[in-house]
C-alpha cells in the first residue's frame, strides 16, 4: 500500500514538506490538518481546489481536517504572490463572502461520519484581541530580520510600490491561527498552496518558540498551464465554483478545452480516479487526442463533484445542443449561457401568434440580409430552427416555434447560430 505522502507525491501534488520525517510520522500517527481560504471574493475558484482537493486525500487516509475560512486575515490581504497592495473589502463584504465561501468548502469534505471535519473562522480569536494584547503576546516572538527574508516580503520591498504595514503583518496572523489551533485541537500541519510557505513556515516557529514544540507544512504546486497561461482563467475571467458566476456548463466546457499536455496532470489533482485508471485513460488518449477522452473524463467528474449529477447533465445536455441536438425545454437564462457568444437579434412577440412567415421575421430582424436569402437556405436545406431542419420556404411561427420561454434559436448550415428573442 501506498503512503499519503507517497500517494500525493505520485499525483504531483507536493512542492515542500518541512520535514523529510513527516511521511512516516502520517502513517503512524493520526494527524490533524488545515488549511485557510480567505474570502477575498463570493466564491472560490478553481485554484483553490487544489489544496481542498489535498485536504480530502488526508481525510480519506483518516487524519483529522480543519478548513480555515479568514473572517479575520480576508480584513487585511495577504501580500504573498502578489505584485501589488490589495484593496482593502469593506466589513460588510467579508462577512457576505464568509458566508459564501463557508457554504462551499462544507461541500467538498465529509462534516458527518467517523472522521467529520472541522470548518473554523479565524475572526473568532483574533477579532477580539486589542492591538496592544497582539503585540505583546504576538509580535513579540516575531524578528523582523526574519518576517523581511519571507519571499512574500522582500519581492514587494523590491517594488516600486512598497509594501503597507497592513500588509506586511499578515503573516504575524496566520501564524498565530496555527498556534491556536495546535492549542484548541492539536493541530500539527498546515497545508497550502507554495506561495503560502512563508506564512506557513512562520506558524511553525510560533509553535515551536511558544509551545517548545514540532509543527509542520506542506504545500501543494501552484498550478500553471502547459501554454503558460494562468491557470482558472477562461478569457481572461476567473472559473468559479458559484454556478451563479460560472454556470455548470462553462466549468465542464473549461475543462474540455484543456491542453492535451495538462490533461494527464489535471486528472490527477482534480479527480479522485486512481492513478493506475488515469494511466489507462491517457494511453488511450494519447491514441486518439481528437476525441479529447481524457478532458471529457475530467470535466465530467470534476462538474459532478461541484455540481452534482444534475449539474452535469445539465452541462452535458448544453454540450450536445452546440452539437446539432433538437432544443426544447430549456430556459432563457439556459439558452443565453450556451450561446453567449452568438450574435442575437430581437423580433416582435406577436409574430408568433399571428402565424407569421419565418422567412419574414428573419430579414426583418436582421439574421438574413433579404428574404430571398433566407429563401435560398431553405432550399439548400441549411437552415434549422431549434436544430430542426425547416424543409419549406413558407413555414410558419407558432407559440411552439420558441426553445424557452421567449427564445427561438435559428442555424445557418453546420455551426451559424443566431438567437432570436421575442418581446
Ligand atoms: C491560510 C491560513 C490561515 O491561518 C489564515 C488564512 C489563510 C489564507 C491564505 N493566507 C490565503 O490567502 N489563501 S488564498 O485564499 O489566497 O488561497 C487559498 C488556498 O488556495 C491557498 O493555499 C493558495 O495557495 C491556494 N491556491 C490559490 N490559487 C492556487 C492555489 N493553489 C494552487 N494553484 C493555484 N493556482
């Protein structure tokens, strides 16, 4: 059998360990983890799975997991990674985001059962703390020779722009969060992404100078594309996990247009597949890319894992719908997320009701430049409405004509769709 750590190294998944000890220490010991999301936005993203996905393999190997939600460090902003100062969210934000963000990570690990997890709020032990208790109790164990060596630090000293106070404490608070959980439920590990190491380092010698005791972290890689892209981004817009933000179907699309190089690295990380299964899949891919098997795997079992079954049909019924499927039943708000980036017209609502020509209504909004045009389609047998083929130049509007409750959508030979809106 494999260890966790072996597990994990094998997925791709560890960039730093503090302590060459720590994978014969997890096997023998029941360890307690966490990591921390700060609530900088109303959802998480796609970046953040890697670390949730990290916490779920340790509790599935049955140590104990905390996930840390910063309704305290989410005040401040954490410097690491980042180039410049961040804006600071207003109270009423963060604790909106809070609430959010919570509601999501309790869907990716077990709460219930033998092993539950643990969700916690570092704003339940910091915010009550004056300024005068934290540096007397906190700072003082912190050198500041040693909180300017932090990567995190000393690149944003490097810059132009300097780095706020605000900012350059943070650290001072996440590591004061791992003392205080090694202290309220004897948590010895911390876990993050690599850019998160200077945080996470500095917590360990918290615990080590206050408690005389051994902590240790663990970080998982940041994720990059193969193309040198940043990772979670689709059109320069981040992927969200909130369906109100990134729908269903854009997430499952996302992953179906991975690179063939990052598909393998992908089903790793972000499926519980086990590794020999992901082997299989990608020879057979490697066989025949174009049928992109393994991204359809990938986007299949990720959608399913944030938006359950449903969700998935969902996409997967969105996808066959861009490939020729007949469309009814949907919404309007379905419709105009699969063909988000189509060119819309708008006709008048009553064409519907009075029978009026298709071929009429069509010039009239603009989807043909003359009737004749749309005449001439009909003939050659490329145009369809709602995916069907419409086989007679004097075919006719009805109330049926629509796809959801307003929307009728016409297609010009293989791939030229126009939504057309009645109102
Ligand atoms: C942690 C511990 C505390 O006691 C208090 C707060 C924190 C939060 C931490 N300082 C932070 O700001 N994290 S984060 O909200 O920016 O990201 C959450 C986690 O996702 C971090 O571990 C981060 O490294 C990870 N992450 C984000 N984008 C990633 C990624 N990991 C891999 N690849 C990416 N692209």
């Amino acid at each position: 059998m494999a260890t966790l750590l072996n597990e994990l190294a094998a997925r791709g998944m560890i960039a730093q360990v503090s302590d060459p000890g720590l994978e014969r220490m997890l096997e023998e010991e029941r360890f307690t983890v966490y990591a921390g999301f700060d609530p900088t936005a109303r959802s998480l993203h796609l970046g953040h799975m890697l670390p949730i996905m990290g916490l779920a393999h340790f509790q599935r190997a049955g140590h104990r997991v905390i996930v840390l939600v910063g309704g305290a460090t989410g005040m401040v902003g954490d410097p690491s990674g980042r180039s410049s100062e961040r804006n600071l969210l207003s109270p009423e934000q963060v604790a909106e985001n809070v609430v959010c963000v919570r509601g999501q990570l309790s869907r990716f690990l077990a709460f219930d059962g033998a092993n539950p997890a643990i969700l916690a709020d570092n704003r339940d032990w910091i915010a009550g703390m004056s300024f005068i208790d934290w540096l007397r109790d906190v700072g003082r164990h912190f050198k500041v020779s040693q909180m300017l060596a932090k990567e995190s630090v000393r690149k944003r000293m490097e810059s132009e722009e300097g780095i706020s106070y605000t900012e350059f404490s943070y650290m001072t608070m996440q590591a004061y969060d791992f003392l205080h959980l090694f202290e309220s439920h004897g948590c010895r590990l911390q876990a993050g992404g690599s850019d998160q190491w200077g945080n996470i380092t500095a917590g360990i010698d918290l615990v080590r100078k206050v408690r005389g005791e051994a902590a240790y972290g663990l970080t998982f890689p940041l994720i990059t594309t193969a193309a040198g892209e940043k990772f979670g981004k689709s059109a320069g817009n981040a992927v969200w996990l909130d369906p109100e933000l990134t729908s269903p179907y854009q997430l499952y699309q996302y992953w179906v247009r991975t690179d063939d190089r990052d598909a393998g690295k992908y089903l790793k990380y972000f499926t519980f597949m086990p590794l020999p299964e992901i082997e299989a899949l990608c020879a057979e891919h490697a066989k025949a890319p174009e049928k992109r098997e393994a991204q359809k795997r990938l986007a299949a079992e990720f959608t399913r894992l944030v938006h359950g079954e449903q969700g998935l049909a969902r996409a997967r019924r969105a996808t066959d719908v861009l490939f020729g499927a007949e469309i009814e039943g949907w919404t309007d708000a379905e419709l105009l997320d699969i063909f988000n980036d189509v060119p819309s017209a708008r006709a008048p609502g009553a064409a519907l009701g009075q029978g009026a020509l298709l071929v009429d209504v069509l010039a009239a909004a603009g989807v043909f430049a003359s009737k004749g045009a749309a005449r001439r389609l009909i003939q050659g047998k490329g145009l369809y409405l709602n995916n069907r083929r419409v086989d007679s130049a004097d075919a006719r509007l009805t109330p049926e004509s629509l796809a959801s409750e307003s929307i009728a959508v016409i297609r010009k030979g293989r791939k030229g769709y126009h939504v057309v809106r009645f109102e």
